[in-house]
C-alpha cells in the first residue's frame, strides 16, 4: 500500500511539473512585458542618486591592486559591488566601489588624505586615487574577482559592423544595434557619479541641492559615449517643520532672475575650473537662451552640459522614458535612426541649422502614434498624462509633475509590425510628408497647420508656443527628405547576398551606390540640394499667400 501511495504521489508530482512547464512557456513575450515590473523615472532616478551617494571613484595603477584596494576599503565599511574600467590615451584603470552604507562613503573621505600643497588645492570629493604601499600590508587580503574588461567600452564601427552581419534578418539587425550600443551598467553609474560630484562641491552651503541628470543619459535612448545634460538646482525640499523657531539667515536676491542665473553659473563655472577634480574644457556659454557651462569630466569619461534654469528638460526626459517603456519597439527603432541620420550626416554633435537628437526622436515617437502607423503603436502625449494622473499646467519644479502611475496594460497596441517593417514606413512616410504646411504635434498625436513659417515645425511638448525644430535650416531639411528617400531605395532594393546587406547599408558613412547623393560630384550635389531648395521655396511662397487668402 505504501509503495502504491508513493508511486502516486510520485506521478501526481511529475504532472505538476509538467504543468507548471506549459503554463510557463503559455507566457507571451507580449506578457512577459507586462509582467516586467515598471520603474517610474523619479525611481530610478532617485534609486541611481542613491547608489552615487553610496559609491566613490577609485583610480589605480593597474587591476593588480583591486584585492588590495577591497580589503581595505572592506576595513571602512561595507562593500557592496565594484565595477572596473579604462579611460583616456593612457588606458588609466579606475574602479567604482559601492558601499552599502552612505555613512561608510563619509567614512573613507574621512579617513583619506592630501599628499602634499604641490598636488593642487586640498578638495574632499568622491573621487580618490589608491595609493601604492612601501610596507608590506597588513591587510588580510579578500578573496574578491573583478571584472578586467573594460566596462565602460564604447564598440567601434567594424565591432559594430562584423556584430550586425551575423542576423539573421533586419529586425534582428535593428534589435542588436540598440542592445550592443546602448548606455551599460558602468557608463550610467559614472553619469550619476558625475552629477553627484556637483552636489557635493556646495554641500556645505546647499545640503539638499539636486544635480538631475536629464536627456539621453537618462531618458532610454542613450548610446554609449553619449553626453551629460544635467540642470543643478540649489533650493530643494527643506526638512525642517514650519514651525521650527530658528530661521536662517540669507542673503537678499534683488536682480532680475536671469542675471542671477547668469551670476550663479559664472560661479559654478569657476568652480569647476578652479577646485573639481577631473573637471577640463570649461565653457561658459551664458549668453544663450539656456546659459550652460559645458565641460569634460575626464575621470568618468562624460562631456558635460551644466544649466541651472527650468526643470523642463527633465520633464521631457521623462515623458521619452515613458514612450520608450510602453513597446519595446520604441528605444531599438530610435537608435537605428539616429544611427543611421549620424553616419549620412543629416545630424552632428555640435549644435548647428541640423536636426538634433533630440527633434529626431521626436520624429520617430510622432510616427509611432497616430500619423504614421496604423493601427497605432503609442499614444498621444495627452493620453498618458490623463491616465497617469499627470499635470503639466506649468512646468513647475515640484515632484508630483513627474509620471508616477504607468499602467502599461493600457497602452497595449495592436499593432504587431516586425521593427524592420516599421522602419522602411518610417522613411516612407516621412519622404512624403507635407513638411512645408504642416507642424507636428505629440500632445495630441496629430499634424496641424504650422502656426509660422519654420523649415521644420515640431511643437514643443510642453511649452506649446514654442517649436523644437525652430534652429532647422531649409537646406538641412532638403537634405535630411534626400536621405530619407535614399535609404528607403536602399532598403526596398537589396540582396541579401551583399555583405552589406540589411541596416548596415544604410548605415555607411557616405559611400554608396550611384545614385546616392553623396556619391555626385560636390558640384552637382550642390545644384540637386539647391534645385529641391528652389521647389521648396516656391511652395513656401504658394503657402504663404493661401493663408494670408484664407486669412
Ligand atoms: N530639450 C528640450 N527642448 C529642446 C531641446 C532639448 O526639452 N528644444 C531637452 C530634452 O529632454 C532633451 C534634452 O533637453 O533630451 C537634452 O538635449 P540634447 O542633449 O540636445 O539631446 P539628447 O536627447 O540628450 O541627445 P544627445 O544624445 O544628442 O545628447
Ligand atoms: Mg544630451
């Protein structure tokens, strides 16, 4: 009777295994996304900002030293991980420690020192060097790997090339681009340092000060090497209750506000020259609309863009975050285009009359809603601010602007168009867009009547008045509907037999078949953009007079 029941008992367990196995494998990769669970941005924000607090910068004269290094840090506090990585001609080694404990990153600033006056200005910050030895240690060495490779590596082209010719197909091609370039643990760890960097050079003065990071570091769709934007801002929440009797005392603000603004970056900007370690290529860029500082933080590797005005930025980060986590077409399709509006050359880093990144992505999130694809893939920017409970009324500069409830469930398009489909719709439709009248707008997910006559109209999402393209040349447009038709013709006309088959043909910086603009003599390539320049100007000027008639 026992072996009867065992046997059973036996059989019965085997049958939930199985079970458990299908219904296992029943979950779609569609379900699967859902089940994923969705970090809001201000938490993973606030969760990066928290391990920055934990960590420090390490830098090292070889790998050799990282046993040494962890035992004696593990002699201060508590270490929790450690990431290594390479920078500079000189392939300088640097580590990142992360402590459990913030009060152990207090701990060992505390107990580092300043070798002597010839080393520079005696500064307390996160980032240390590890000083070699002449004693034997004492230290009881731990056994501890790390990692060698280089963790914050950006691939080359030919890594990036030789990588896309082993898909099998376009889609799969789109899918690995954005998985092999995209921002990695390391490189965004040192984004956060970066910022907690600035923090932490006025902390005496503004203890609660936040430096938020904002743009493509932060907003999903970041490659590897990508800048830094990051808006500073003094004032933040003050802990203490209203009815505290002691009040501090501060100095009177009696300028007009961008003056002030104006004063406060000078400052930041001597700062940066006079006292942070690693920071280099200080320029103060005050004059503009946005006055920057932008700098190069050598030891984490990041060019930097330091602003101290509005939040809206990191608002509109957030919105990009939100749209990237509702399909998971969204960030791989944006990377492909950006990629391939960088290597024909309708894009560039320096700003200028050319699309920026950022009116890109813009482009490539309009299609996705409504205006381009059908059934639609995202929604309009009203939509998820109505469900998310969010309000943009003003761009203030408190938290509960920020998305806080993304029920993606909601949003579940029924669209099911492979990535490669979507990009060959993706040129089509913008090759034939009515760039001359029409304006786009994400907030309600349609296209409108230009409201003034820009080569380019993308209303900006939130502030309304104004447009994110306005800096757009008639001749950069020219040239970006001339590259769109060109890699749809490539795409649509190609053999699989090339080894340049797939995205890699339209990712070639300039040199491809004949009738590719590039491939003209730079005479004629003048003549064709001028020719497209005149058609255009004449539908500009037939613009102008239908609405000054309906007007
Ligand atoms: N931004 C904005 N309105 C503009 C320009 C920029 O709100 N007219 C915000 C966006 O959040 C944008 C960020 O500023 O993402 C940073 O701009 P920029 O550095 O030009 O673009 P990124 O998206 O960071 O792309 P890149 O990788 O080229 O830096
Ligand atoms: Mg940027």
């Amino acid at each position: 009777k026992y072996n009867l029941f065992h046997r059973q008992f036996g059989l019965f367990l085997s049958k939930c295994k199985i079970l458990t196995k299908q219904s296992c494998r029943q979950v779609s990769h569609e379900q699967k996304q859902q089940i994923k669970k969705v970090i809001p941005f201000l938490d993973m924000i606030n969760t990066r900002r928290d391990q920055a607090r934990k960590s420090i910068l390490v830098q090292v004269q070889s790998t050799e030293s990282f046993k040494e290094l962890h035992s004696y840090c593990n002699s201060l506090g508590t270490v929790n991980q450690t990431f290594h990585y390479t920078t500079g001609a000189e392939q300088m080694n640097f580590i990142i420690i992360e402590f459990t404990r913030e009060s152990n990153v207090t701990s060992v600033i505390n107990n580092s020192l300043h070798l002597n006056k010839d080393q520079g200005f005696p500064v307390h910050s996160n980032f240390l060097w590890f000083k070699a030895s002449n004693r034997k240690s004492r230290l009881k060495l731990h056994n501890c790997q790390l990692n060698k490779e280089n963790g914050n590596k950006i691939p080359t082209s030919s890594e990036i090339r030789e990588f896309l010719q082993t898909k099998n197909d376009i889609s799969e091609q789109i899918e690995g681009l954005y998985n092999l370039t995209k921002l990695n643990e390391v490189a965004t760890r040192l984004r956060f340092l970066t910022t907690r960097q600035i923090e932490l050079s006025v902390a005496g003065m503004f203890p609660h000060a936040i430096a938020y990071p904002f743009g493509s570091s932060v907003n999903g769709f970041g490659k590897m090497g990508c800048d830094l934007d990051i808006v500073f801002q003094l004032t933040s929440e003050c802990l203490a209750k209203e009815d505290s009797r002691l009040v501090f005392h501060c100095k009177a603000i009696n300028s007009y506000e961008r003056s002030v603004t104006q004063r406060h970056m000078e400052v930041m900007g001597d700062l940066l020259q006079l006292f942070l370690p690693g920071c280099t290529q200080i320029r103060k860029i005050l004059q503009a609309r946005v006055p920057i500082i932008k700098y190069y933080q050598q030891f984490t590797d990041v060019e930097c863009d330091l602003s101290m005005s509005n939040m809206s930025g990191v608002f509109m980060s957030d919105l990009l975050y939100v749209f990237g986590l509702i399909d998971s077409r969204v960030r791989p399709l944006v990377f492909v285009v950006r990629k391939w509006a960088q290597e024909v050359g309708i894009t560039n880093n320096s700003p200028g009359r050319w699309l920026s990144n950022f009116s890109l992505t813009l482009l490539v999130l309009a299609f996705l809603q409504k205006i381009g694809t059908s059934p639609l893939v995202l929604p309009s920017i009203n939509t998820i601010l109505k469900q998310s409970g969010t309000g943009y009324n003003s761009v203030s500069e408190n938290e509960s602007s920020f998305i806080q409830n993304i029920a993606l469930s909601q949003y579940r398009s029924s669209n099911t168009d492979s990535l490669e489909k979507l990009l060959k719709q993706f040129f089509n439709f913008y090759s034939s867009f009515d760039f001359t009248t029409k304006a786009i707008n994400l907030n309600e997910a349609i296209t409108i009547t230009k409201p003034e006559y820009n080569a380019l109209y993308i209303v900006n999402p939130l502030e309304r008045g104004l447009n994110v393209s306005k800096n757009v040349s008639q001749e950069e447009l020219e040239k970006f509907k001339y590259e769109l038709r060109n890699a749809s013709w490539s795409l649509e006309s190609q053999e699989k037999e090339n080894s340049n088959w797939g995205i890699l043909d339209i990712l070639q910086t300039k040199k491809k078949v004949a009738t590719n603009y590039f491939n003209f003599p730079k005479q004629e390539r003048l003549m064709e953009v001028s020719k497209l320049f005149d058609e255009e100007k004449e539908k500009k000027s037939n613009y102008s007079k239908t609405s000054s008639e309906n007007a």
